[in-house]
C-alpha cells in the first residue's frame, strides 16, 4: 500500500468509521499519531521515521488542518498528542467530546473552553478538518510523481 492510499483509505475513512461505530476515544487516540503523520507526508526532506522532538511534525500536520488550529498548537500538541501517545489519555488540559455522543450541541464547542478551562476538541469537526488538509495535501502531489514518498510502498499488513 502507499502512503497516499494509507492516508485516504486508513486515515481518513477508517479512522471515521471507527467513531462512527460509537469509538470516539479511539478514535482520538488514532487522530493524534495521524495529524503527525500528515505532517511527514507534507516534508519532502525526511524519512517516515524522522524524529524531533519538539512537536515538529505533530504541529506541522496540525497547521494543514486550518488556521484556528494555530493559537493552540501547543497545548493539543502537549495535552493530546503526547497524553494518548504516551499514556493513552489526554492530559489535563482538553476536553474530548463527540457529536455521535453529545449530539449537535457538541459542535459550537469546538476550539473553546470549558467552565474548568479545558480546551474542548470535538472530534467529527477536527477530522473534518483532517480530511481536507489531506486531500488538499494529495492534490498538490501527482499520482505518478515517484520521487515522493507519497507514492512508494508504505505498509503491507
């Protein structure tokens, strides 16, 4: 499978359908490693297991996701990216939540604070928002435009 099949295939549908099956706390737990991801696919210069350790490509991917991401990168870098990563639990910090849970209600809430001042992460609306950074990301690469690693072999399973 190639990087540019496993973005659309795994990560954005499946990743969906998880939630969708009434997982959104998996389904978050996937999104935090795959905004990461996205941020890789979007660096020509490094190998898929290039690391830094600063949140580099976490908040690379996140900023293709739209500009209100922006002012809290750091806090979801911190408080979900390395909480599901290294404990598989957000840290204080943020506030999950799911409209197939919560209903419309859940929707208004997203990228604002809680009454505790959690950051409140909705994740069918943050996915969303991952799906058009990665499809956008995809467009700009052609399908046979083999020096990108976009278009090699990835994964078999």
């Amino acid at each position: 499978m190639t990087a540019r099949k496993f973005i659309l295939q795994e990560l954005c549908v499946k990743i969906e359908e998880i939630c969708n099956s009434g997982f959104p706390y998996h389904a978050f737990l996937l999104e935090s490693v795959a905004i990461e991801f996205l941020g890789k696919a979007s660096s020509k210069n490094c190998d898929w297991s290039d690391f830094k350790t600063d949140g580099h490509y976490f908040k690379k991917g996140l900023s293709l996701m739209g500009p209100n991401y922006k002012k809290f990168e750091e806090k979801i870098y911190r408080n979900l990216r390395n909480g599901m990563a290294h404990f598989l639990g957000p840290k204080p910090g943020v506030a999950l939540r799911s409209i197939k849970n919560e209903g419309i209600d859940a929707i208004e809430s997203h990228l604002t604070f809680n009454k505790d001042g959690n950051l409140i992460l909705v994740f069918e609306i943050m996915h969303n928002d991952f799906k058009k950074a990665s499809v956008d990301l995809l467009k700009e690469i052609p399908d046979d435009d083999y020096s990108n690693k976009i278009n090699l072999g990835f994964l078999n399973v």
